[in-house]
C-alpha cells in the first residue's frame, strides 16, 4: 500500500513551553581521588603496561552500581573527577554506607594481589565516599549548544539524565491496555554506556505450542510454554543540521531462556532480577530490575556471576548472598519468572542458544499503539514529531531483468494459471542468460571455476541446481558428476569441482578440550588454515586450472558447542592461502514448530548469488533520474575493517577500505592503504583475510590519522571526475570525528581528529559529492510506522523527507517494503490479543516480525536543496539491486564495503534477532551519541 506519510517514533520539545527542570540529587568525584585511584590502578599491571594507563577503569565499579544499587544513575562511562560533572544521580540522598562498600570493593579489584594490600588501604582512606554529601541540584533538561553546523548539541549529562526522568514517568501510568488485556511495565537499571533508559513488561507473557520431537515430549510433555516481555527503550538523540533534540522510544521484544542455559564459551549471559529486598546490607530495596550477568569461568570450572570470584567485588559487598546461586540460576532460570526465594527475573535469550518458540519483533501496527501509549506520558514538555513526507521524485529505478508476471488467484481458470507460469519460466530463462552475461563481464574472459566442499549428497545437489538456474545452464551441461560438473554457453565456461568436506569442518581443537582463547586458539586456526590450503592447492595441481572460489557446507555457528571449535575462519583463511574467495552455507535444518518447511533450496541459491557477488559481479540498478546524475559517476564508499584485541583471536586488526564502482569497469574495485592502484573485488577480499594491526596503529590518534591521509589520498586521485562518497557513520565517525552529527558542516570536510581544520569540499573537486548513512544501531534512527487510521500503522517503501526543511532540507530518510517471503499481518499483535478480520481474538507471539528500518542520509556538499534530493533518490535506488531477492539495508556500494569485515573478522557480525543490544565495537563507548 502506497502511504504519503511516515511518522516516526519520536519526539520534540513542545514549542509552548520554554522550560523543563528537574530537581535530583548528584554525587561526584573529587579531584584529589584521581591520582591515588590510577596509582593503584597502575600498581596492579605490568611494568610495560602502567605507561599507557590514562583514564580511571570505572567501568566495572558502573557494572556493580548496576547489579546491586539498581536505582542509582550513573552517568559517565568514564569518572571525570570534575566538581562540575556529577558521576551519580538519585531522586533522594541515597545512603553512603552500602556505595562506600562499592567504592572500596572496586578499588580492592584494581589491585587484587596480596602485596597491594598496603596500597589499596591507603587509597581507601583518601577515597572515601562517606567524606561526601548528595548535592541538590535543579537539572535544565533541555539544555544545549547549537554545532558550527546548526545541529543541536544537548549537555552531556542529559543523554543519560533526560530518558531516565522520562522513563520513569511511563512506569508510572496506568498499564498498557488493548482489546480488554493489561501489560505493565517497569523500570531496569542500565549500564552508563547505554543509549538511554528501559523499561520492560512484567509479569512476563506466555506462549504455549506443542512439542512434536518424541525426546523433547520425555521433557517437556506435550505442550512446551515459551516466556518474552516488551521493552521500550527511551534515547535523545539528534539530527543533522536541526536545532531541535529529539526523544527516541523504540519497542521490542526480549525472549527468556526455556530451561537450562546454553553457555557458548566464556560468553557472558544477562539475568534480569526483581528483588523484595535490597542486594546489599543497608541498602533500599529497588524499584527497578537489576541485571547480573554470569558466564562460565575456566579457571574454576564453575559457571559464575561476573566480578564475584573468590575475591570478587559481588562478594566483598555481602551481594553474593542475596544473588541466586549462578549455577543453579543457569540450569533452570525459568523457575524465576514467577517469583522463587524472593527474587523475580530470568535470562535474557539470545540467537546462538538455539531455537526460541516466540518470534522476534513487533509489527507497526501494535508498535503505534505502545509508542503513543509511552509518548502519552511525555507530554506536555515533548509532543510527537511531524510526520516525515514521501518525496516527488520517481522512486523506483529501471530494470536490467524483466519481472515476472503475477499469477492469477481468485476466480482463475486452471489455462490462465498455467499460461502465466509457462510465461514466468521464459522470463526465469531470459534472466538467468542476462545474468550470465554480467557475470562473464565481471570474470573478464576467464572461465567460472569453483570448488564445492559439501557435508550430504542432497545439499550438492541443489548447489548445482542453483547453479543452473541462476546462469540458465540447463541446456549446456558437458560433465554430470559425481566429482565434476561442468557446462559450455557461448559467453561462459562454469566449472564446479565437488569434493566431501570431511574433517575440515570437525570441530577445532581436540575432542576432550576445545582451545583456549589466545595462542592456543590460533595453533588450532593455524592448523586447519595450512591443511585446508595444501588440500586446495593440491586439487588444483591435479585438475590442472585455477579455481576461483569455494562454496562449503558447513555448520552454524550454533551447532559448535565452543565459539573457539568453529573452524569457518580457518576454512576462510585457508581458502585465501590457495588464492581463492570462499562462501559458504549450513545444511539443512527443520527446526521445531517449522511443520518441517524446507528452506535450504532458498539459503543455497542465496549462496551462489553471494558467492558470484564475490568474484565481482554486480548488478547495478540504473537510476531513473536522468541529467540530474552525471553519465560517468563513480561510487566510493568507505569502511574501517576493525577487530578488537579482545576479540576470539587476541589479535587486533584496523585495515581502512575503499570501494569504487567506475564506469566502463566490468567489476567491483577494491583498495586498502598498502595497495598503490585499485585491484579486483575478490583480490581485496583475499588480502584482508589474517591481517593484524601494526604496532603503528594501535591508538586512537594513529588510527585517526590513518584514515585521513587514506582518504585524502583517494579523494585526491578522483577530483577529475564526478564522484559520489559513501560513508557509514556508526562504522567510520569514531576514526573520521568529522562524521558526527554535531561534526557535520554542509558544505565543508574535516580529515583528521575534530582540532582539524575545515576545508571546503569543493578544494577536492567540483564534482565531489559526500553522502553520510546512518542506520538503527543503538536506535540512531527511528521506528517509524505509516499512519492507518485512529490506531493501525502499515509498512511503505520509499524516499522521504523532513517537513518544513528541517535538517537544513540535506537530511532524507530510505524504507524498504517488507520482503516477499513475509506474510505477517502489519494488525498481528503480540502482546494481548486483537479481534481479526473473521470477528476472532488472534494473538502471533510464535511469528518473527518485520519492520524495515529508516536509514538517513545526509547529503553534503550540494549547492540546494532540490539537487541534494535527486542525489538522496540515487542512493535510494541502489537499495534495489536485482541480483538481490529483497532491498539492501545499505545503497549498493556501501554494502559492498561492508562485506569486506567478512574476510577480516574471526566471525560475522552477531546474527541477526538477538535480543540483547550490541556494545561498541570501538574501544570506548562514545559519551555522546550522534
């Protein structure tokens, strides 16, 4: 359905009213604690370490406040020991004694060994927090800057303070009703790194369905109840350009684990608790969840809450007691969700714990309702914002395929739906040949060569039938197997070589032990890498050619008990090692309550598509906007491949990438700063594969300037043409500062850190243009809905825009529609019931929902407004790439550049659907969200 109008799920400042404060209570850390505080600090790390040891690690001391002091705000992720930037905020004067047993339980941690005892009670007693007083102090919830580019700037402190006051107005309504049935939420303590304040619906909600397997029935009986909640976060954020802060409220669903805990690895699991008593002795019982989080601990063999081993700060603080015992919470954590000694709670589910029987998500419709339900509480400081409006120009962009022609349903003759079938396959047919044809443009000649590394003979086979039918290779097949496939078109030779997998995909490390994070982890990496490769250079002596790329069947990630046992990084960098892209896939897989669907024909021609993408084969879409985009156009996008050292490897990893789409080019083009020309996709690809960072790039100001001279130098070699630059602002800002939302000036450029000069963009060429793309990570953008009626929302792709030119008239927003194979109702509700079209009460708890994010773009160095949103509907349409079954999340050029993080990382991305937000992947939280 076509909408003119999208309403986002946020919220401004009303105009009528010119004040909004609050009176709290904050504490803060003296000065005169720094010194003493990093001297300890530094006495507990090695000779070689305490040199670089700069800011105060109060991180863990914020993680404990958050466990057993719920009710407590903490609001910078880093102490600043400034009488003007209060560290903690309460409604009252929270008693000292139970913080001042905090405070010294963390000092002890920075310095646990026995000869820092002398040290750490000398610092005790200059850091005293019962030496302080709770200050009263009127908060300006509303106070802020405008940035040299016009944006607002809100105080600092309010990007935790305002969504906390905020919050608790919305836990104190009445609860969310629908259809007759009550949801009530309450307030949960989060971390001071977070983007904002939750609540969550409790008690939690419940949705039965039947157990078919015969072993889960000896378990679970017949019926298996599966529990979940609502949770609205609240978040300020900004806009581009705009002089107005908004109020975010995001709505989604949070899973809870069904019997035991699976725990993959060290990774650490979230329990959400309720007390009726205060965690530690003299303290206040909460009003607000705590969360705990717990993990297996090596050393003892035991699963533990974080921070209380024998000398923990859980423990030191008497808050061990009052805790579940985390073992026993781990094995039945649902006997929590209805109340057992005291404490409510449960833990959090994620995607790597297997299958869940309630799907995530909320679709638009009750997505509206419990947003104004929450914004009803806002008022009347903030109303909603105005709805954004759909822009004139054409959407859609042209078509390199033909479409298919839509099978008659309702009241069609048997001849009418075989005749549009028998239409559809010759359109299948025509497409897959012209698809052939781009892929022999992007091979250049060379003959399409793979190797098939598979697990079962049935998965084989519908590799060779996607195959098949993707290049239209039916009638040209030469070879049938069983070890080779291969087929002779006019345009292009393809090749698959077949061979079982075997014990590449076994597990890493040994049956007994698998490896421990670190060096022992890389010896079993190293391993499978070298056999791997020699097994693959070897085939190609023996089949005499060059192959270019692997597919392998291959496991999730899921079914490897341990991360460090996954042996796809190892088969990926072996792959690399013979000179060849990889791609892979898992078998197939009914899960429960599937009625045994069978999707693996769609994921394995997902793969060959993917896997013809990686050798450089493109389908890009041509924009319907005429003069308005010049002929000889080149895409450049950016992207900051970035692996921690904290990661699965201990190895660090910081590699620039850029990448171009040039006309007249066959294929995708590829550059880091070590390459002195561009090369082909697959060949950046392979070369990103096992990097680690250089010593020379291991801080922040390295790596920043790192990128300005990559980018400059890029940007230099393009000035005599037209260009269009792509940058991903939640990827690139925290190297490139220029890319925040207060950094951003229209018409000017910063490389470097934000003490940089500004230059204007024109001095790197007059037909350099810049575009910044910003997606919902940590709720940077919206939900949104399209108004339907009094209280129904629906989904509607397109190009949009602010009314009123706010964003300066340069900020435009991108929606997809929802895929094909989503067939949701946008009415279907999750959390009561609603009466359907048949005048019955439905509820679809069981069902993943689908709600296609806003992606912004802002468009900078355009000389109006009318230019800026023809360049806006460009990238629009590059969402749409047809060798894609559904849009891109990103425009076609940065999601190439994204895929690059496949080949530099141990492991993709956590998958999608997980139920606990993502932390930074920067080494520290940014203060300020853009």
């Amino acid at each position: 359905m076509v909408f003119n109008e999208l309403q986002p799920a946020a919220f401004i400042p009303n105009p009528d009213n010119e004040t909004f404060a609050v009176d709290l209570h904050t504490l803060t850390f003296p000065a005169h604690w720094r010194e003493p505080v990093l001297d300890l600090y530094r006495s507990g790390r090695s000779e070689a370490a305490r040199p670089w040891i700069k800011e105060v690690p109060i991180r863990s001391l914020n993680s404990l406040i958050r466990t057993v002091t719920p009710d407590l705000v903490t609001v910078d992720a880093n102490a600043s020991f400034d009488a003007s930037q209060p560290w903690l905020y309460s409604r009252t004067d929270y008693p000292m004694r139970p913080l001042t047993r905090l405070v010294r339980a963390w000092l002890r941690g920075l310095a646990p060994s026995p000869e820092a005892w002398q040290q750490f009670r000398d610092t005790a007693r200059t850091v005293d927090p019962e030496q302080l007083d709770w200050k009263p102090d009127t908060v300006d919830l509303l106070e802020h800057g405008l940035s040299p580019g016009g944006t607002c700037d809100p105080a600092p402190r309010l990007y935790r303070v305002l969504p906390e006051i905020l919050a608790d107005r919305i836990a104190a309504q009445p609860p969310y009703e629908f259809c007759g049935e009550h949801v009530r939420f309450h307030r949960v303590a989060v971390d001071a790194r977070a983007n904002g304040a939750e609540l969550m619906s409790w008690p939690p909600l419940r949705h039965r369905t039947k157990v078919k397997d015969k072993d889960a029935q000896k378990r679970y009986g017949t019926h298996r109840d599966w529990r979940y909640s609502a949770v609205i976060n609240v978040s300020l954020r900004t806009v581009p350009f705009s002089p107005v802060p908004r109020i975010y409220i995001s709505t989604r669903i949070r899973r809870w684990v069904s019997g035991e805990v699976f725990m993959p690895g060290t990774r650490r699991v979230s329990a959400y608790l309720l007390t009726q008593q205060p965690f530690v002795e003299g303290g206040r019982q909460p009003g607000r969840f705590a969360v705990a989080r717990f993990a297996w601990n090596r050393r003892t063999r035991q699963i533990e809450w974080a921070q209380s081993g024998p000398e923990g700060m859980l423990v030191r603080v008497g808050a061990i007691d009052n805790l579940p015992a985390a073992g026993v919470f781990a094995k039945e954590p649902d006997t929590w969700l209805d109340g057992r000694d005291g404490v409510e709670g449960g833990a959090s589910y994620h995607t790597m714990m297997g299958w869940h029987g309630v799907g995530a998500g909320l679709m638009p419709a009750e997505r509206r309702r419990l947003t104004e339900w929450a914004g009803a509480a806002l008022a009347p400081e903030f109303v909603p914002a105005p709805p954004l409006v759909r822009s004139k120009i054409n959407q859609n962009p042209a078509k390199l395929l033909t479409p298919k022609v839509p099978v008659p349903k309702k009241d069609a003759t048997d001849e009418d739906v075989a005749a549009a079938v028998a239409t559809n396959q010759l359109i299948d047919l025509d497409n897959a040949i012209r698809r052939r044809e781009f892929a022999a443009l992007a091979l250049d000649g060379r003959p399409l060569t793979a190797v098939l590394l598979y697990q079962s003979t049935r998965m084989r086979d519908q590799l060779i039938n996607a195959a098949e039918a993707s290049l239209g290779l039916a009638d040209h097949r030469d070879t049938s197997g069983p070890q080779l496939w291969s087929w002779s078109t006019p345009d292009l030779q393809v090749r698959i070589h077949a061979r079982e997998l075997g014990a590449f995909g076994a597990p890493l490390g040994t049956s007994d032990e698998p490896p421990k994070k670190g060096d022992e982890h890389i010896t079993a990496i190293g391993q499978r890498r070298a056999a791997v490769a020699a097994r693959l250079r070897d085939l190609a002596a023996d089949l005499g050619e060059t192959t270019a790329i692997t597919f392998v069947e291959l496991d999730g990630r899921d079914k490897f008990k341990h991360r460090t046992t996954d042996p796809k990084f190892a088969i990926r960098l072996g792959c690399a090692d013979a000179g060849m892209v990889s791609q892979f896939f898992t078998p197939a897989d009914q899960k429960p309550g599937d009625d045994d669907d069978d999707d693996s024909p769609f994921r394995v021609a997902a793969a060959w598509a993917d896997g013809l993408r990686q050798l450089g084969m493109r389908l890009v879409p041509p924009h319907t906007l005429g003069d308005n985009i010049p002929d000889n156009l080149n895409q450049l996008a950016f992207w900051l491949v970035k692996r921690q050292v904290t990661g699965e490897t201990e190895r660090a990893q910081f590699t620039p990438v850029a990448v171009l789409i040039r006309p007249g080019r066959k294929g995708i083009l590829g550059r880091t700063p070590t390459m002195t020309e561009w090369v082909p996709y697959p060949q950046l690809l392979i070369a990103l594969t096992g990097q680690v960072r250089p010593d020379k790039l291991s801080t922040k100001d390295q790596q920043t300037k790192a990128v300005a001279a990559f980018v400059q130098n890029i940007l230099y070699a393009m000035r005599s043409t037209p260009t269009l630059v792509v940058t991903h602002a939640h990827n690139t800002r925290s190297r490139w500062p220029w890319l925040t939302n207060t950094g951003l000036i229209p018409d000017r450029i910063q490389l470097g850190g934000s003490d940089g000069p500004t230059q204007r963009i024109k001095l790197f060429g007059h037909n350099l243009r810049l575009a910044r793309i910003a997606t919902n990570d940590r709720d940077e953008t919206p939900q949104w809905w399209a108004p339907k009626g009094n209280e129904s929302g629906g989904i509607s792709k397109g190009l949009w825009k602010q009314p009123n030119g706010d964003g300066g008239g340069r900020v435009f927003y991108s929606t997809s529609d929802k895929p094909g194979t989503h067939t949701l109702s946008v009415e279907a509700t999750k959390l009561t019931h609603r009466i359907n079209a048949k005048g019955e009460p439905e509820i679809r708890p069981g069902k993943n929902a689908f709600n296609p994010e806003l992606l912004e773009m802002t468009m900078l160095g355009f000389p109006d407004d009318s230019e800026a949103e023809y360049w806006a509907m460009f990238l629009h349409q590059q969402r749409f790439a047809e060798d894609y079954r559904d849009a891109l999340a990103l425009p076609l050029i940065q999601h190439v550049a994204e895929l690059t993080s496949q080949y530099g990382l141990p492991h993709d991305d956590e998958p999608d659907g997980a139920d606990e937000p993502a932390e930074s992947d920067d080494d520290q939280a940014e203060h300020r969200p853009a």
